[in-house]
C-alpha cells in the first residue's frame, strides 16, 4: 500500500517458572524464529550475594548462544545486594 510505514513488531518471552528454562528456551529458538528478547525467571541473591547453581546454570552464555537473554533480579533490601553491610 502507498503511503503506509511498515513496522516490525518485536516478540518477547516471557517466563514461566520451572518451565522455561535454558533447555527450553534454546529449543524453542532453534525451531521458532522472531523472538526479540528472552526473559529469565526473576533471579534471587541470597545475603551473601550469591545464585543457586540452578540460576547460575540458567542465566550462563554459553547455554544461551544465539538468544537475547534478560536477567532480571528480585532483591529485598537493597543494601545486600549492592555490597553494603546491614539491615
């Protein structure tokens, strides 16, 4: 059509806890195309400031070649997770 703008539409996946890991989401890209971005379940540092093997194992690049991934973190206090002693 004339004097139409054609848009891309971005795709984004969302979630789903215990579900959409990094197995699932590598076999999701590699037979679906257009996502834009991947998002990770939210990611929660304990009081040393440190992920479970299992986040660590979800969120590492080399099992999520070829895919946008956002990590997304979920902290209580603010002061654990920047370094900073306290309550």
């Amino acid at each position: 059509m004339e004097g139409t703008k054609s848009e891309v539409m971005k795709v984004h996946f969302a979630p789903m806890e215990g579900i959409t890991g990094h197995v699932f989401r590598s076999a999701y890209s590699r037979h679906f195309s257009g996502i834009s971005e991947y998002y990770s379940p939210f990611l929660t540092p304990n009081q040393t400031r440190k992920l479970t093997s299992r986040e660590m194992e979800d969120v590492r690049p080399e099992n999520n070649r070829g895919i946008c991934l956002i990590p997304r973190f979920l902290r209580i206090r603010q002061r654990i997770f920047c370094g900073r002693p306290g309550s």
